[in-house]
C-alpha cells in the first residue's frame, strides 16, 4: 500500500508555514568545554542558554546536588517552552550523552513553536575532558565521564542527523579567540548544510515511522515481545526476569504493561502509551503477532503531518530521518524481520545466506530485489544486533532468530504433541500448566492443533492421578509452581512425608528440610531428587521420593544457597544416576561423594563387579540394552563358535563364552555402586524378571536371593 503524502489535496489552500526557530542542543560528556561553547555560541546568536546546572542550582541550592531528574526535567521544558514562545532561540548546555536523552528533546517534546534544532557535537579527547575535570570547582567522577563518552562513541547510538536534528556540527573546542571563529564558520556553514541534507531527503516517501523515535520505539517493542511474548510472567524464571527490570510488575493492558518496562529499559521518551497502542495495533495488522508465515505485504503506517490542523507543533519535523525512515526501505526491512520472526533460523545448505533471505521472500511485495544481497546484509547488521535480536558474536551460519522465535508451526505442532503426552500420560502437573499456555498461543498464532494425531507417543504413563492425590502434595497441580520456584531460587524446603505411604527401610520420616534438585520421571511416576540439609558441611545425601508421598510443609525465601553449590550438586547428581542405573543412590554419603569423585581410580574402587551368565533367549535381549548401565563399566560374552548374531563394533563383547553345553553359556559383567547391588529395585526387577534365563555367578548374597526368590516361588506352585 501506498503512503498517503504529505502534502495537502491539489488546491486546497495551503497556510504559509511559521519559519522555525533555530535552538542548539549542546552533546560531549562532562568538561569537554560545553559551557565555555556556549557563552560564546550565545553571543554570536543572541540565544539564551538554559543549563541544567543552573537549574540545579536554583532547586536545590547547589548544582552538585543531583535531585529528583523529574523535577529539573519539568523547570528545564518549562523555560524552554516559555523562551520559544517568545521567540527566544534557546541553548540547551547538558550532556545529552545517550540518545533517549537527545530524543526527549528534538521528538518527543511538544513545543508551542516550530523549532529546528542543531546539535554541537563536542569531540574533545577523553584525555582532555579528564585534564579539564581536574580545574573544575565541582569534579565530576572519572567513570562518570568515561562512561558518556563510550556512549557518545557508540557507532550505532552515537549524534546523528536522524534524531530530528537539522544538522550535527562536530567540533573540537579550544579557549580564546579560536573558539569564536570556529563557531562563526560553522555557522555561515548552516544554511547549505541544512539544504543540502533535505535535498538528499526529497526523495524520501515518509510514513509514520519516519521518526526516529517512533522507529526505534517500534523496534524496542517487537524486541521486548519476542523475548516475552504477552509480557506473561506465568513462569517462575520469567517472572523474575521481569522483575529485574520493573517491580512491582506492571498491571493495565498490554500497552499500559509495554510502557512501563520500555521506560525502564531505554528511556522515558519510549515510554508513550497511545503510541505503544498503535504500534501493537501495526504488528497485529502486519502479521507479526502470527506464527504461522505471511506473504502480505507490508503497510505503511500514515504519516506524521508537518503541522497539525490544530493544537501545539510536533517536533522532529525539522529534523533529519534515520534510512528507513523512507517508505520502501523501511518495507523491505520489516518484510525481513518478520520473516525471520515466522521462520527462524531459515538457510539452505550452500547456499549464500543473504541470497538465501532473499528467494525465499521475492514473493512478497517490497521485499529485497535478487541483486541486493550486500543492501540486505547491511541492514541485518545494523537492526539485529544493535536494536538486541541477536548477540554480537552469534555465528550466522545456520541463519538468524529473532528473541524467543526459534521454531516454525510445525515444529511446534510436534512440541504441542510431545507436552500434551507429558501432561496426559505422564500426569506432570507442570507439562499440564505448560500445556494450556501452549495451546492458547498457538490458538493466538493461528496454529490449529485440534484433532492432530501424535507421530510418536508415550507408552509408560504415571501410576498416580494427579485428580486424586492430596491437596497439599507435592504431586497436586498447583504445588508444582511453589517446588519450581523453590528450584530455580535455590531456596531451601521443608518436606513432610506421609505416615502410611509405601515406605523402603531406609525411607525419611516426618519433617526434613532439603535442597530441591530435580524433577524426574522414572518408570511409574515423578520422583523429586534432593540434597539433604546438612547443617555444617555444607555436602548432604542426595536422594529421591516420589512426589505424591510428600507434602511442601514451607519454602524458605529467605534462605538460599549459591548457584555454585546447587551447581556442584547437580554434577553429582548427574554421575550418581549415570553409575547407578537408576533413582537409588544408598545411604551413605561418604560412598556418594567417593563415587563422584574427579579422580578415575577412587571411582573404580568404589564399584563392585556383578556377574551372570544367560540362557541364549535372554541374551539376545540384554545385549540389546547398551545404555541401561554405562557402558565403559559393561562386558558382554563373545558369540559362541559358528554363531553370527549382529553386534554393534563398539559394544563391549569381550569375555568369552562358555561352553556350548552349558545352559548358560553367555557370561555378563557390570560395575555397579555397591548400593544398586545391595537393594536396587529396579535392578531386581530386571534381572529377576528373566527368571532362570540367569545364572547370577558373583556376588555370592545376589546371587542367593536370586535363588531364594526362585525357590519361593516355586514353592508356592507345588503347595497348591
């Protein structure tokens, strides 16, 4: 579509236009000279200078005190208002050092006047502010000007024309007399400048995110949207990256929500609400709040006019624009990001990135031509990693995402399918929560999962119902967010364990406080593996429950551990459940800690060799479990002579076989955690499960229960 101009209809009459007022926004960090150009820029323009010292100074009776910026900020616009109304061109002496600071001036401020704004851009050395710091009256702090002067040396943030100056004038300023003649060049210099910027800008077919600030306020919002889709803090980690940077989170509508934390995050002149609704109201419009991939062109949004039929002027008219601030560059560039935003990490194998980019959106109208392959990878440069969408350092060889945006529909059908198991099957109450939020956006994306078959589904499912556990355990849908958070801030835990659950010898009674670890699914149900407190060493027993005999009695903000120590016992963690096989990790926390030792030779001691031998049928079933126990730790038989069963080359079939008349001819040996020996369940019920396809050789008390269990069963046969 194209933008409306902005010129008024052919023969309407046309009001002539008030000649701006030509003010001065003085940029350089603290003691580059500011004041000093302005005493003499206000001679040589008859401006008067409005400093925020001296407003400082007359609020709180010194400049060096701070104060409120709300306040100096509102006696700062009151006397520039007050001094364009009369017709007064104004000098505004301030750092100006970031360019939500600039913005706030040259765009965002509603004068009674037209105004064309210069910006005098001071390139004094850092060494020399530094030097010049040292004879001020009122030193300002060395990091403190470092820091505006890395801000004013950004290349993408630094002064520019396109902040709504109508020109930027660099100078390096000086005492005396050349200062003056500096500044009287520069000035008779104005005027073809100012002209010869517009007649390059002639061209341009303005829109409504000509401005730079309405450009870049459009691009913090998509920015914050991606990372956090709705600004939904339904999650715990979510929650408490959002407080980070506002707290108490925001309420109101989405709008209301986006304001508040664009204002935190890049300045209060983003922070403009009506704008902010219009803006979502663009995206929406333009498909950039669907998944699913749009060829739509892009629309322009109506442009700004130079005067409004009624009211106050608008600034940034006066000024310059940012290059997509032009109509078709700024098509071009949106087409782009939405579709990395609906296709993330889109490439194709030798195939040329930006060449890539650009096949697979020709079809949509305004979008980048095939011979502009470096204009596109130019413009990716300077929106993607500047505005945030991507890290400096990415590699890009498998294409660009932007925010949160990894996946296409598909592939979140199948994750859709994939929670939806979890949740029904498996009965997780947090896939379950997950599950709602999914569906609804992907309801929001246009995504339809109704009706979709899963290719793969879960066989295994929870023997507990979650509908019918206790309300306050730990297996109920609404504890899962409470252990969660628990979690994730390293927070300790009082647990209850119920009195007439299923209980092991070895099980916890009562009350216990306890380190959360993990959720996990073994075998039936969730289990929680947790750190018992152990109040001292700062090392306890890791062991697990499953959740529905347990109750979260409390949870203790304000005692948390450091991500080091909860770090150290996951590692453990992991080494434990890799030896054992399983979700029993004994009793005994020296034998723990000797297990998940760094050094080799203390681990192997650590372990007790299990060796059975296999009837033929069986075999062919164990040799296929490569990863039930690790396999550097397990020794499958050889095949018998003239056999030529299939193995995989790096299986570990070395022992030799017995012979071809023994009944069990097939010998296996694992290195086990002597716990897993002792009183695994789940090792039992593996092994024992092939009856007298075993033969259990070492050692020897296994290999007596074995038997026993054989003969009691048995037993119970004959008897009837």
């Amino acid at each position: 579509m194209t933008s409306p101009s902005i010129s008024p209809p052919a023969g309407t009459p046309v009001a002539p236009l008030p000649a701006p007022l030509r003010c001065h926004l003085l940029i350089g960090p603290p003691a580059s000279g500011k004041t000093t150009l302005a005493g003499v820029l206000a001679q040589l323009t008859g401006a008067v200078v409005l400093s925020t010292d001296v407003v400082r100074g007359e609020l709180f009776g010194d400049a060096a005190v701070q104060g409120p910026w709300r306040d100096i900020e509102a006696l700062l616009h009151q006397r520039l208002r007050e001094a364009v109304a009369a017709g007064t061109p104004v000098i505004l002496d301030a750092t100006h050092a970031r360019r939500p600071w600039r913005l706030a001036i040259t765009q965002a401020l509603t004068l009674p006047v037209p105004v064309e704004w210069i910006g005098w851009w001071l390139y004094t050395p850092l060494s020399t502010c530094l030097q010049w710091n040292q004879t001020r009256k009122r030193l300002v702090p060395e990091p403190v000007i470092r820091e505006m002067a890395a801000a004013l040396a950004d290349p993408a943030f630094g002064p520019s024309r396109a902040e709504g100056f109508a020109a930027v004038v660099a100078v390096v300023p000086s005492h005396g007399r050349e200062l003056e003649a500096l500044l009287r060049d520069e000035l008779a210099r104005l005027d073809h400048r100012i002209r010869s910027a517009r007649n390059r800008e002639k061209r341009f077919q303005l829109h409504g995110y000509s401005r730079l600030l309405d450009l870049e306020r459009l691009l913090h919002l998509l920015r914050l949207l991606t990372t956090f889709p709705e600004l939904s803090a339904a999650d715990p980690a979510t929650r408490a990256e959002l407080e980070a940077i506002v707290s108490p989170l925001p309420e109101g509508d989405l709008a209301d929500q986006a304001t508040a934390y664009l204002r935190r995050l890049h300045g209060e002149c983003f922070g403009d609400a009506a704008a902010i609704r219009g803006d979502l109201s663009w995206l929406e419009a333009n498909g950039f709040c669907s998944a699913e991939p749009s060829l739509a062109p892009i629309q322009l949004a109506p442009p700004h006019p130079e005067l409004p039929a009624t009211g106050p002027w608008s600034g940034g008219v006066n000024g310059g624009f940012p290059p997509p601030g032009d109509g078709p560059v700024f098509v071009r560039v949106f087409t782009l990001l939405r579709h990395l935003l609906q296709q993330p990490f889109d490439q194709a194998e030798g195939v040329p990135l930006p060449e890539h980019l650009i096949e697979r959106t020709e079809a949509i109208p305004g979008s980048y031509l095939p011979s502009e392959a470096a204009t596109l990878r130019k413009d990716l440069e300077k929106l993607l990693t500047p505005y945030g969408f991507r890290h400096r350092n990415d590699n890009v060889r498998h294409g660009y995402a932007i925010g949160t945006a990894l996946l296409s529909a598909h592939r979140l059908r199948e994750i859709h399918g994939v929670v939806s198991q979890a949740a029904g099957r498996l009965a997780d109450p947090t896939s379950q929560d997950l599950l709602r939020e999914l569906e609804q956006r992907l309801a929001w994306g246009g995504i339809a999962v109704d009706g979709a078959t899963p290719v793969r589904a879960f066989a295994n499912r929870s023997i507990v119902s979650t509908a019918l556990v206790r309300p306050d355990s730990l297996a109920a849908e609404r504890q899962a967010e409470a252990l969660e958070t628990a979690i994730v801030e390293r927070r300790r835990i009082e647990l209850e364990r119920y009195v007439s659950v299923g209980s092991f010898a070895d099980s916890p009674n009562g009350s216990f406080r306890v380190w959360p670890l993990q959720l996990l699914f073994h075998n039936i149900g969730w289990y929680l593996v947790y750190e018992e407190d152990a109040i001292g060493t700062g090392v306890g027993l890791i062991r697990s429950e499953r959740i529905d005999r347990l109750a979260l009695r409390r949870s203790e903000r304000g005692n948390r551990r450091s991500d080091e120590a909860h770090s150290q016992a996951l590692r453990r963690l992991e080494l434990l459940l890799h030896h054992s096989g399983g979700i029993y990790f004994g009793h005994d926390l020296k034998s723990q800690l000797r297990l998940a030792s760094p050094n080799a030779r203390i681990r192997a001691k650590q372990l007790v060799t299990l060796r059975f031998c296999c009837q033929g049928w069986c075999f062919a079933f164990i040799r296929e479990g490569l990863q039930r126990y690790p396999i550097e730790h397990t020794r499958f038989s050889k095949p018998l002579a003239g056999e030529h069963w299939w193995h995989h080359p790096n299986a570990p079939h070395v022992l030799e076989p017995g012979s071809p008349s023994d009944t069990h001819p097939y010998p296996v040996e694992l290195d086990l955690p002597p716990w897993t020996v002792e009183r695994d369940i789940d090792l039992r019920n593996w092994l024992f499960g092939f009856g007298a396809g075993i033969r259990i050789d070492s050692p020897q008390a296994l290999r007596e229960e074995h038997r026993q269990k054989l003969e009691t069963a048995l037993a119970v046969y004959q008897a009837a």
